[in-house]
C-alpha cells in the first residue's frame, strides 16, 4: 500500500503508511496538521519524526494481541520511540490507527469521520510524548489538553458527544 511523507513549514516530519485502501480515509497533509496541532499543544518545540500506519481490522487485532496480550483491534496503539542512550534523534515513536475501528466508533457516537480521525490522531501523538489515563488525574489532564488541541482545530469536545450517548 502507499505510504507518505509531509512536512509543511513546521519541523516535524510525518510519515503515513496506508495498509488499507485509502479511499474515504484522511490524507497525508491532514495527519501532519493534526499532528502538528498535538505537538503544538503538548508545547513540543523540538523537532519530532513519527510514523502513521492505517491498518485494516486483522492487522489491528494482531498488533494489539502481540503488545497489549488483547485480541481485538482497537482504535489507536502507540508505540513511543526507545533510543539507545547518547542518540539524539528528533523520533518520537509510531502510531497503528484501525480504519475500520475508527470508522464504527464515529458512527456509534455521532461524530463526523475526520473528526474522530484528528482525535485519535491526537490522542496518539499524547501518547508518544507521556500521557496517559491509567489513573484519573493522568485522565483528566490528557483529555483537558485533548479537548484544548481538538478546539483549535474547530473539533467539538469529544468527549462530551461519548457523555450523550
């Protein structure tokens, strides 16, 4: 499949690599805005490499099964880059994104398709650079700044719409 790579005026570089046909999915110049938005948000001034691969369901569950000992796809994984110490590299990990999963969740929860994108998009990058929710404080700062980086974007609250439903 095709894969990507963007850089707009900005110092980050992004690669995507589509394992799926890319049809009705995001284009490269829109993860790089989105990814963009994210590091902006986290106040990453540093330079930061990452890539994005867009998989279907089997390989989504089989990454997830084979890093989170879960055996379905889920709708992003994150994988922060381990350096070697002394290596300064601006890469900062990779993102897995599962179309299919991302496409029924927007549908479940009533929100626009790219707009579901652009918040696991964001939710990802959080990831790469040390957020977490595993507790609720770690939750509730991840998702203030998630809802902060999505509303500059023009993206209503997400979590507001999972509240609703």
């Amino acid at each position: 499949m095709a894969a990507s790579k963007s850089q707009p005026s900005g110092s980050h570089i992004v690669h995507v690599n589509y394992g799926v046909a890319r049809t009705g999915l995001p284009s490269a110049r829109s993860f790089q805005r989105w990814v963009d938005a994210a590091l902006r948000g986290a106040r990453r001034r540093k330079a930061a490499e990452l890539s994005i691969r867009i998989v279907d369901a089997k390989e989504g569950r089989k990454l997830n099964h084979a890093y989170r000992d879960k055996d379905y796809a889920t709708n992003v994984l994150s994988f922060p880059a381990e350096l070697p110490p002394g290596l300064t590299l601006p890469l900062i990990g990779d993102l897995v994104i599962c179309a299919p999963v991302v496409a029924r969740e927007s549908k479940q929860q009533g929100k626009f398709a790219n707009d579901h994108w652009a918040h696991m998009t964001v939710h990802g990058v959080l990831h790469l650079l040390g957020y977490d929710h595993i507790d609720d404080a770690e939750a509730e700062a991840m998702e203030a700044l998630e809802k902060r980086v999505l509303a500059g974007l023009g993206i209503a609250d997400p979590y507001a719409i999972e509240r609703d439903i």
